[in-house]
RNA sequence: UACGAAGACCUUUGUU
C-alpha cells in the first residue's frame, strides 16, 4: 500500500486526480486493500484539483469499506472543503470530526481558518481562531497567516493589522508570507503609514525583501515623502542576497 | 526507539 499511496500524491501533486482515483480502483484489483492513509492521500489529491465533491465521495466509499478517518483524513477533507469554497461543508466535516472523538490541532485550525477565508467569511475565521485558543492549540506562523488573508481578502486591513499584533504579542514570527499579506491588505487601503512599520519591522526580522514588497514600500516611502526611507529600501534591495 | 506512504499559509500546474 505505499507504493500506491506515494503514487496518488504525486498524481495529486501534479494535478491528476483521475489517474490518482484510477491508481486507487488498480489498487483492488491488485488485491491491495487501501488503508486509512491511502484513503487520506487520495482525498488530498481530489481536494488539491478544488474536486471538493470527488473527496467527499472517497470518504464515502471510505467509511463503506469501514476505513477509519484520522486527523489527517479529517484536516485533508476540510482542505478540500476550503479549495472549493465550501466553509460551511468544512464546518459539518469539523463537527462530525469533533463528534467521532478526534481533537483538532493547529493543522485542522489552519484548514478550517483557511477555508473560511477562501469563502470570504473573515468573521467565522477569527472565531476558529478563537476556538483554537480556547482549545489550548497554539496558533502557528501559518494559522495567523491565513487569518491574515482572510482580513486581506475582505479588505480588512484594520483587522489585519490587530491580528498581526496579536501574533507578536503570541510570540508568534511572521515571515514572508506573512509580510506579504499584510503589506497587500495595506497597500489596497492606502495605509501608508503602516506600509513603513512594516517594512521595518521586515528589515529587523531579517525577512526576505522580495519585488512586490519592494514595490509596495518604495510606493509608501513615496507617499510618505520618506525619500531617505526609499534610498535605503534601493540600496537593500540591489545588494545580492539582500 | 527507529526502520519507503497521508493533512494547513505560500510555491508549481489547470480553469476564469
């Protein structure tokens, strides 16, 4: 069952969930039984080509052939779920979850956050977030940063912002992804004031200056009248490696 | 104890 399994990821990877539900169906007829985690690559393979539908039929026939759902089955459908923008399908599969005894971890959080925010539902994703602290999972730099993109893509830079001070008051550190998100969320406001925190606090944080974060602080120091900010920003910017 | 397999942001690919 391995081999089939590393075979249905990399299908999936690659985008071929036909042939990843085809190696599945070869599976049977090579007299191997696909077990939870085959089960769980699969579904990850359907979600991954936004075949929300797909993956909630292989969970079907899962628990047919009485396969038991894991914590990586449950994080992999709720995936699937977010992709096709289906939070509140994600929401059944969290409940039905949490009602077959499984405990969510900061993955599982980080699926549903995002699967919020692929929906546009940047309230629901702070109240997982919530959940999650009040579960006593600790929020991770890629849980806040799909929080962050769920205030992003609602155009809620305010809140972005917050959830950004939340996370280093959590002790949390942001990277690029998160610079990234935030400097979007603020660019589309014209929060120019706080396009320059960000980029110092990218420069403290050592954090990869890469073209689109480039662009957005130089059109900051330009609105700012920050000529001084904007030389730096070239000079770092033009040095290799940073 | 370990010993070829599975889950979250971003990246790749496809669709608009």
């Amino acid at each position: 069952a391995p081999a089939f399994t590393t075979l249905i990821k990399e299908l999936g990877r690659t985008g071929q969930w036909e042939k990843a539900v085809e190696a599945y169906r070869a599976m049977a007829a090579a007299g191997v039984a696909p077990n939870t985690i085959t089960y769980s690559a699969l579904i990850n393979a359907c979600g991954k080509s936004k075949e929300w539908e797909k993956a909630l039929e292989v969970y079907g026939e899962m628990r047919a052939a009485g396969v038991e759902p894991n914590i990586f089955t449950y994080s992999a459908l709720i995936s699937s779920c977010a992709k096709g923008r289906q939070w509140k399908k994600a929401f059944e599969i969290y409940d039905s979850m949490r009602a077959a005894g499984v405990e969510a971890d900061a993955i599982t959080y980080s699926a549903m956050i995002s699967a919020c925010e692929k929906s546009k539902q940047w309230e629901k994703a702070l109240e997982v977030l919530a959940a999650m602290h009040k579960a006593g999972v600790e929020a991770n730099t890629i849980t806040y940063n799909c929080v962050l993109a769920a205030c992003e893509k609602a155009g809620q830079a305010d809140k972005a912002l917050e959830v950004f001070q939340a996370m280093l008051r959590a002790d949390v550190k942001p990277n690029a992804v998160s610079f990234a998100t935030l400097l979007a969320a603020c660019e589309r406001a014209e929060r120019w004031e706080a396009v320059m925190d960000l980029g110092a606090r990218m420069a403290k944080a050592e954090a990869e200056l890469e073209a689109d974060a480039l662009r957005v602080l130089l059109t900051a120091a330009h609105k700012t009248h920050r000529w001084d900010r904007a030389a730096e920003l070239w000079e770092r910017a033009a040095k290799p490696g940073g």
